[in-house]
C-alpha cells in the first residue's frame, strides 16, 4: 500500500502525548454542554435524556477506534482525506471520497469553529444581556482573536492547550463537586409517565438527544487532523483518541447526572445557563459568574483548538494537490503554520457567526454523518481487510466497533430534521458534480483511459 508523503516534511512534529490529549479535549469540551444539556431534556421530555448521553457516548468510542486505526495507519495532518483517498483506492473511489471530504470540510470546518464561538457568546450573556446581533459579533471577534493566536509555533500551541485544558477541567470537577455535594435522587430521577414508553416519540427524542450528545463529545479526531505535527504518531494518535473519548465521556456523564440531581429538570427545559442556574442553588450569589467565567474560558478553548485542526486540511489537500497550491503556503515568519488554510478558516468561520448555536450543530453532525463518518467506518474495514499484516494499532473485537458505529450513525441520520438531511444530501449532489467535472477535465477516475 502506499503511504502518504505530505506534510512530515514541512510541518514540526512538536505536540507530544500530553498536548495532542489536550488539543482534544479543548476540542471536544466548548460551551457545548453547558449550554446544550436543556436541549437534551427538552428532547427526551425529562432525565431519561441521560440514554442519548450514553448511546452518544458508546457511538463515540465506537468511532473513535475507528479514528484511531486509521490515524495510526495515515499520521499525517488532514488525515481523513487519506483514511478515504487510500481506504478506497487512490485511482478509484477513493479520489471521489477523499475530494467530498475536502469538499464538506471548507463547511463543516467553519461551522464547527463559529459553533464553538457563538457558544462563547451565548454564555457570556450570563453577564450582561445581549441582542442576537451583539453575541454574532463578539463571536467573530472570538474566530478573528483564535487566528492571531494560531499565528505562532506548534511548540506553543501545545503549551497553550495544556493550560486551558487544566482549566476546563477544573472546572467540570467543580460542577460535579457542587451537584454530587447536593445530590437528590428524586430529583435525578424523576421520569414522567411513559418515559420509557418505546413510541416513535421515545426513538425521534432519542436521536435528537443522541445528536446533541455527539456533537458535545465530537471532536476526538482532532488529533487526525494534526498527524503530521505529532510525535512518534502510530502511538501518540489512538492513546490520545482513547484517553480523550473515556475522560471526556466519564466527565459529561458524571457532570450531568450531578446538575439533573440538583435542579428540577421540568424547570430547566429553556435554560441558557443552567451551570450558573446550579451554582446559585449551591453557592448563592457569588458563584454564577465565577463558573460562567470559566466556562467561557472553555469554550474559548474549544473554539481555538477547532481550528487549530481544521487549518491543516486545505494545506494537506494543497501538498497533495488537490487543492490550489495557495492552501499549501506557510508563513514565512513562523514557517510551520499554513497561513492561507488559517485565515480562509478562520475568516469564513467568523461570517457564520451569526447563525444560531442549534441549526450550526444540527448542520454540522448531519453533513459530517453523511459525507465522512460512515464511509470511514467502511474504509477501516476495506483496509484490514486488503491489509492484515500493517503495523498499526488495532481496534479491539474488530469489526464490531466500526459496524456499531456504522449503525450508531445511521440512526442519528433516520431520526434527524429533513431540512438539515436535504442539506446534506444537495451539497452531496453538487460536490459530485463538481468532482466528475473536474475529473473529466484531467481524465482521472473515472475517466481514466485504461
């Protein structure tokens, strides 16, 4: 099988174990569940809401050992363009996947960033209330801020990330502290009649709950996307996935249970802070804003270690040359960051910014199900398969994690809003067409004349 060549070359393997767990942590815990555990209450209609955290929870290890795989494979950075160019056949249907990839990550890439930042803004009304058009605006301030700030040596960022990632969790210690110290299990634990009633509300509300759960822990492929920054990668990358995914997922569960335990769940179904809606029944006063402060200093976090990973991809797909050779330009003051994939993702993330937290993270799971997930899950399978004997990390009971996954996803396609489906599904449509096009043009796959 041939192996990439991209960007071992260019950019520093200078993130080690301990950063590249913490740029996923930064990644996967934003403001997104501070703010979005009403969201999961309201779906499910009460505390049986925890079932979409834990199937979210079971689906994320599920991928991540996927993840993991093929980042152990493929080190390179922007590496699920090579888990699809190379898991399908680089002269196949793998240039086909690999190009709908890239094509979806110049909007998923921004979405996730805006969604990480509109987060920020949200909860820093707990402060001082705010229009819709002022939250959009800090937001973009929060993209254009993470770019100034990516401008400097991946040696720093990882320093960077260790430092915000202590305080996030902290912080998740904290609120855990203050709800299991206060803890009511009728408050916990008090489903309404027919929670558990196996309607087709009971599956839709499930999905929806799930969906929100994936979004929250999504993000423990950020370390894929900067395999060629990290050291000794066909080691560091599945221990970082796997570390990242179980310490994450213990903390949500955990955090949540506590604040559910505390606060009457039938209370909290609109509420847009309800950590500082839990501290003020602990604490009183005082101790809202302290954790509203840390909070937002997660979710700035969250958002800079969003694209941080996201900024490699258009440069690994411009050295590969599937996109314009401008992607692929490194600055010349700091000569292992690529400047213009930075600022064309930082920039566009920050034009988003004015879109609502819920459509961007609905959008962002359902395009990234469709055009990514699932044909990964393929993909590991396809290249154990063809290639049994790479010295790679292997995932455990394969392949069942990688058909629950498979399944996992499926669900949350079944059970989401059309509208956001049909998005999908139309910039699907376009990217092909693009793709065959262009294909045409050069005479590649699957024009290529025998």
């Amino acid at each position: 099988m041939q192996q990439t060549n991209t960007s071992a070359g260019h950019l520093e393997r200078g993130m080690g174990l301990w950063g590249a767990i913490a740029a996923n942590v930064l990644n996967m815990v934003g403001v997104g569940p501070f703010l979005t555990i009403p969201l999961a209450l309201a779906a499910m209609g009460g505390p049986q809401a925890m079932l979409g955290w834990v199937l979210g929870a079971v689906l994320s290890l599920c991928d991540g050992m996927v993840w993991a795989e093929l980042g152990s494979r493929f080190p390179d950075s922007g590496g699920p363009y090579y888990f699809l160019l190379y898991g399908f056949g680089e002269h196949g249907l793998g240039r086909l996947l690999a190009f709908l990839f890239l094509w979806q990550s110049l909007l998923t890439g921004p979405i996730s960033i805006a969604s990480g930042a509109v987060g920020f803004a949200d909860y820093a009304s707990v402060f001082h209330a705010l229009t819709h058009t002022q939250r959009g605006f800090i937001a973009m301030g929060v993209c254009l801020l993470n770019v100034a700030l990516l401008y400097r040596s991946i040696r720093s960022i990882a320093t960077i990330s260790v430092l915000v990632t202590t305080v996030v969790l902290a912080t998740c210690l904290w609120i855990f502290i203050a709800g299991a110290t206060h803890f009511h299990a009728s408050l916990a634990f008090d489903f309404p009649s027919g929670a558990f009633h196996l309607s087709r509300g009971f599956w839709m509300g499930l999905g929806s709950s799930t969906l929100i759960a994936t979004y929250d822990y999504g993000g423990y492929g950020n370390v894929c996307l900067l395999g060629g920054e990290i050291r000794h990668p066909r080691r560091t990358i599945p221990r970082a996935l796997i570390a990242s995914i179980l310490l994450v997922a213990v903390m949500y569960l955990a955090m949540n249970l506590a604040i559910i335990g505390v606060l009457p769940w039938s209370s909290e179904l609109h509420s847009t802070a309800i950590v500082a809606d839990l501290m003020a029944a602990v604490y009183g006063p005082w101790a809202p804003q302290a954790a509203s402060l840390l909070i937002l200093i997660a979710s700035w976090g969250s958002a800079f270690a969003i694209l941080l990973g996201y900024s490699r991809i258009p440069y690994a797909a411009a050295v590969d040359g599937a996109f314009p050779a401008a992607f692929a330009r490194l600055s010349r003051k700091h000569g292992t960051v690529p400047v213009t994939s930075l600022l064309f993702m930082g920039l566009l993330s920050a034009v988003l910014c004015f879109f609502t937290l819920e459509t961007l993270i609905a959008a962002l799971i359902i395009v990234q199900t469709l055009l990514q997930f699932i044909a990964q899950c393929v993909a590991v399978i396809r290249l154990r398969v063809l290639h049994p004997q790479a010295e790679i990390y292997r995932m455990p009971l394969f392949p069942l994690p990688a058909l629950l996954a498979i399944a996992g996803w499926l669900y949350i396609l079944g059970t989401s809003n059309l509208r956001f489906l049909a998005t999908a599904v139309l910039l699907a449509v376009v990217g092909v067409a693009y793709y065959l096009v262009q294909a045409h043009r050069k005479q590649e796959w699957p024009f290529r004349h025998a």
